[in-house]
C-alpha cells in the first residue's frame, strides 16, 4: 500500500490493483525478486494503533531519511531500511483512512487533508515519501531515448552510460519476473482460500487483508531491488544525476478512501476460480492456458 509516485497524482497501482477484476491485474508489478515466496497466515497486515504513535513514527522516518539522504541520495532510494519503514507507513496510513480512523492533522509531515478522508502529498515538498523506485521502474522502460538520452548527456551522462541504462532494461524485464515471482504467493493463498470453502467456513477479511499486505510488501521489494540493480549499473556520479533528475519532476500524490470490502469480495472471487492457477501460470508465461 503505497501512496503515488506517478507525475500524474494518480493514486499509486500497488494499493489499487488488488481490487481489479482482472486475473491479470492480480500479479501487475514493475519488477522481479530474489526469493519467491508463499503466503505466512502468521503474517499479518499492520494497523494502526493510535494517531500519536504513528505520527511520531512518521517523524522519526522522515528524520532519518532526511539525513541519509544529505549524505547518499540515491541510498535514500535504495536502502532497505528506510524502504520497508515507508512502506509500513503509507500502507498503515491507507487502512486507516479505509477504516474512517482518524490520524490527526498531518501536515507537517506533507499530508494535506482530502474532503473524502484521504490526503494529498506534494512529493518535491516532501520527497521521503516518494517511491521514486516506482518511477524508475514504470518510466524508464517507457522513455523516447534519443530524446531523454540527450537530456541526459546533456546533464553530465556519458553516450556509454545511456547505452548502460538502456542494456539494463533490454536485459531485465522487470514485470516479467515480477509475476514469475509473485505466483507462489498467489497460487498458495487461493489453495487456503478453497480449504476454507471445503469446510464451509467463511474467509476471515483480516486473511485476505494479510494477503493483499504480503503481495504489496513483495511488489515493493522488487521494485526497490530492481531500481538498485540499475543504480549499480552505473557509476556514483551517473547515478546521482539519474535520481536527480526524477526527484526534479513535479509528481503529486493522493491516498484516497477505497472499497476495501468490494476488493476483498472481488479478490476471493478471483481466488476461487477452479483454474486460477492454470490462468495465472499462463499469464507468467506470457500465453493461455
């Protein structure tokens, strides 16, 4: 759960798409992971406990991102440490808005109050809660080279350097192996999911809310691990003037309310297909079944 890191404000794709309709949408991702892993019932999705504690969490990230990234930019891309207490965040700040709990005024820490009970974010203002791994990973295969190549050597790139990048993509097709790696997340919770229905007991929300944690706390991973497997490409300096220049675009943010009980619904559906492992194995592979 995440807010947007797109330059349009729109509401970040790892928070909306596990309410899509699509089995497609079930594994969209911009990026691959080291380990695939299956679903931990043990696991559960974080919550919020009171507005006080989170944000004097929230003030101590944005104190620690603030400092590394004076000294290393792109670490505060990059850094696990950093990365996972971000996610927590934006992901506890998403299910309380979703659970009309109140968090209090947070604008100090950029949050701007939204008449529907989510909030806006000016992430030039506030950059420690932009996922700027998103942009890399959503923009960068996207680009019109010959055009942002210029940009960039204009910027200090070298034409060997925009060759680097370029390669890095070509060579790592970061969706493909994201759903590569998603599969035994999804395929084991739909067989808990078809358990539960065996036995004629329903579906705890807080399972699938644990679940839908899981595959945004995975998809998040591979985004950062991909971004810092391009960022090693590439030398310090290079490496600076690429975060550079994507912390310099004017990219705004919204968290906004979800139906959280109308995407549950929507996913058990999904999960309960009798070839849904079949149909997600395609998508994998890139075919049908």
């Amino acid at each position: 759960m995440h807010v947007s890191s797109n330059p349009d404000g729109s509401r970040s794709a790892a928070r909306r798409m596990p309410f899509a309709a699509a089995v497609v949408a079930l594994f969209a991702s911009v990026a691959g992971v080291a380990h695939a892993v299956e679903f931990d019932e043990k696991l559960k999705a974080p919550r919020v406990l009171d507005g006080a504690t989170f944000r004097s969490q929230a003030q101590s990230f944005s104190a620690r991102f603030t400092a590394v990234q004076a000294a290393d930019p792109q670490a505060a891309v990059i850094e696990r440490g950093l990365f996972a207490e971000r996610f927590q965040a934006t992901w506890q700040m998403q299910d309380a808005i979703d659970a009309h709990r109140p968090l209090g005024d947070l604008s100090s820490l950029g949050f701007m109050s939204r008449e529907d009970g989510g909030y806006d974010i000016d992430y030039n203002a506030f950059p420690q809660w932009q996922r700027l791994d998103e942009l890399f990973a959503t923009m960068l295969p996207q680009f019109p080279w010959e055009s942002i190549g210029a940009v960039l050597v204009s910027r200090g790139f070298r034409p060997s350097d925009v060759e680097i990048l370029k390669d890095y993509i070509a060579t790592h097709d970061a969706r493909k192996a994201s759903l590569r790696d998603s599969l035994p997340l999804a395929v084991s919770f739909s067989k808990l999911v078809k358990k539960y229905d065996k036995i004629k007991r329903p579906v705890p929300d807080a399972l699938v809310l644990s679940y839908l944690y899981q595959r945004a706390r995975l998809e998040a991973e591979s985004t950062r691990a991909w971004t810092e497997g391009l960022l090693t490409t590439l030398d310090a300096q290079r490496g600076r003037i690429l975060v550079a220049f994507f912390s310099e675009m004017e990219t705004k943010g919204i968290l906004a309310p979800s139906d959280q009980q109308g995407g549950i619904a929507e996913q058990l559906r999904i999960l309960r297909l009798p070839n849904f492992e079949q149909l997600v194995t395609a998508e994998v592979n890139g075919g049908t079944p």
